[in-house]
C-alpha cells in the first residue's frame, strides 16, 4: 500500500515515544521506507536500537555523527521524504520548529522538509493548555504543519486532560490519509449511504436486512484517501466508520430519506450502497388489530425510494450511482432499474455468486450504465470500492 513511500518519524522526549515502535512497525508492513530521527532526551526513553531493528535503518540521533551513507544526512533525507510526523512533539521541540530552531538532527530535517508535516503534540495538559504552547501550534499550522489534536485521558504523570498521544493506529490513519493514494477526487463532495435500515414494529421488534455496511465504508475510506470529501450517511453497523468523513448516524428508511435530502443538494457524487428495508410497519386501528391473531396483525407500506428521488432531484452536473442485488437476469434487471430511477449507472452484485453480497470482505461486481458493462472479478471490497470510483470518475469526465 505504501510501497515507493518515505517516511520520516521524528521521536521526542515524551514518555509517549514508545508508542512510536509500534507505529514504525505498522509502515514497515505496509511497504514503506522509515526512517526514525530522535532527540537525545527521547534516547533515555527508548533505545535507538529498537527502531534500527524494526526500520533497517539507521536511527539518527546526531547531527555531526559521521557514521552515515550520505555527505549531508539531514538534507537527503529531506529530498526523500514524501511525509514527516513528529511524534510524540514535546513542548520543546515545537518551540524550535515554530521559530526555526535547528539544534539537532530532528529540527535541521524538518526545517529542510518541503514535504507534508504531521505534529502530534504529548505532553502534561496544563503544558498543552499553556497559551505559549497553544501559540506555536497556531503558527505550525500557519506554515502548512497540520497538528493532530491529542486525546483526553489518564496521563503519565497521573494528570487526566488533554495532552495524551493518539494511538499508533490513530497516527497511521492520518498517513494513509496522505500517502494510501494519488488525490484525484481532491475538490470532490461525494455523499455516500451505507448499512441496513430498521423499521420497528414495536419496542421490541424490527424488520432489517443481512447489510454489514462494509461495502459503503470501502467506498467512503477510498473517496476519503483519494482526496474527497466524504459523506458518511449510515444505519447501525457493527464497523467503526472511516476516519476524516463526515458520519450521519440514522435508523430507520425515513431517517435516511430526510438525511439524503438534507445533503444531497451540495454533492458531486452520490453513491446509494446502503440496503434499505423496504417495508415498514402501517398505522391501523386499534379495532382491526384485534380482529387478526398475533402473527398475522403485522400491516406493511413500502418505505421512501431513495434512489428514485435522487433521480427525479438530481443537481445538473451530479453523478448517481446506485447498488442492485439480484439472483438470475443481473444485467437485465439492473438496467431496467437504471433507467426507471434515472441514474448514471449500477454496480450489480450477483447474491448467488461465492464471495459477493452481505457479510464477507469480498464482492464480485458488475459496472453497468446506459451504455457500458464491466465484470469485475472477485476482489476484496476495498479494491472493488476503487474499481467503482475509477469507473465513476472516468465516466463524470466525458
């Protein structure tokens, strides 16, 4: 994923530096070149040696240490470096990086990096709140550095507030989100709805579906890392949404009827994945629910069709595309359903095909529009979710 990649991590003096072990070990599994530049306080934390075994590279920690593969260490690194996070950044070292202080091999990199800056601030909260510190922050962010807001919790020095660094899974989010892909999609307003609805029959039982959401949340982690902005609109899922998307949590179909209508106006690109349940309990009498017995006193009316209103709404210049999921006649029956919602096109799963539909990490998909079918193979939904948007991007540009 991040194969080509070069990513400077630079460790301060903060007990938190040896979360960065892990993280270091993250990027490394995913194909990408890291590199670890250390201050000497953060040395006394963790060894050198931990990130020169997980990196395979050297640790650098002097700026005069002569032991290196090239004449000016902090500049080739510079020129290589596609993204540098400093993490965890001291009070300290924020200080000099915000006033242009290279005292060391961290500071001299950072300052000679024309590449994207990630700031992951730890420290005590009444450091963190200190309006000195909040001050450097502003001008890091004034120079392009974008400061990754730290957690709220229980602190090394038994303090609980604000200062914790984020997790390593937290920081590599914020990388993925930088280098994961080419931002082609940047200036994009893409709406995307995910997950199954729910229609209560009282306050016990619903009707639902087998929707997972999963396919929804590849789509919307794809736009997302392809430089979009995203948004989320889903029913209860059992998955953790992608970060740096805008999450619209709802229920039921008239819930997420309203969300889209909300929203849908402003968008781009609108992709309905979510499997809506198409039935919800009717209002009736009293009196006609006591003349049927208990399984049969369940009165159904069809829910809003979402898609066919994005349809007959839809912005000039706004691209739809819907999901069909059918057991014989695909193509068919997905085009009728394109051309009686009036969308640009369907991606059409096959529920009879193995490794398709609800529940697995996989989908085997079909792109249709007026005009065009692509069969896609089997593919894990993450790959499929690019698959749709290349396809969709391809298509918006003609």
């Amino acid at each position: 994923m991040l194969k080509g990649k070069t990513v400077i991590l630079g460790v301060t003096g903060s007990i938190a530096a040896y979360k960065i072990a892990g993280l270091a070990s993250m990027l490394v599994k995913l194909h990408c070149d890291v590199y670890v530049l250390m201050t000497k306080n953060a040395a006394n934390i963790i060894n050198p040696i931990t990130f020169e075994t997980l990196t395979s590279h050297k640790c650098l920690i002097d700026t005069f240490d002569r032991n290196f593969n090239y004449n000016v260490e902090h500049v080739a690194l510079a020129k290589k470096a596609d993204l540098v996070l400093v993490a965890p950044a001291s009070a300290n070292v924020i200080a000099k990086i915000a006033h242009g202080i290279a005292d060391d091999m961290l500071t001299t990199t950072v300052l000679a990096c024309s590449c994207k800056k990630l700031i992951s601030p730890a420290m005590n909260t009444r450091m963190y709140e200190n309006p000195v510190v909040q001050d450097n922050l502003k001008i890091l962010q004034s120079y392009g550095m974008e400061v990754i807001e730290p957690a709220t919790g229980f602190l090394a020095c038994k303090d609980i507030g604000a200062g914790k660094m984020p997790e390593a899974q937290v920081l590599l989010a914020y990388i993925l989100k930088e280098l994961a892909h080419d931002k082609d999609m940047k200036g994009q307003k893409v709406l995307i709805t995910a997950g199954p609805t729910i229609e209560a029959i009282d306050p016990v039982r619903f009707i639902s579906n087998h929707s997972t959401g999963k396919m929804g949340y590849a789509l919307a982690k794809m736009a997302m890392w392809r430089g979009a902005q995203v948004t989320l609109i889903t029913g209860k899922t059992a998955i953790a949404p992608p970060e740096f998307t805008e999450v619209v949590n709802v229920v039921s179909a008239a819930d997420m009827f309203a969300a889209v209508k909300t929203y849908s106006v402003s968008q781009d690109i609108i992709i309905k994945a979510a499997a809506v349940a198409d039935y919800r309990p009717q209002s009736v009498s009293a009196e006609k629910i006591k003349k049927q017995d208990d399984d049969t006193s369940l009165f159904l009316e069809r829910t809003e069709d979402i898609l066919a209103w994005l349809g007959e709404h839809r912005v000039p210049g706004q691209y739809l595309c819907g999901f069909s999921m059918e057991t014989e006649r695909l193509a068919e029956n997905s085009k009728k359903k394109l051309q009686k919602k009036n969308i640009d096109m369907i991606a059409a799963n096959n529920l009879k095909q193995p490794g398709a539909g609800f529940g697995v990490d996989t989908n085997v998909i079909t792109l249709i529009t007026q005009d065009e079918e692509r069969e896609l193979e089997l593919m894990t939904k993450e790959d499929a979710a690019n698959q749709i948007l290349d396809f969709i991007m391809e298509h918006k540009q003609k």
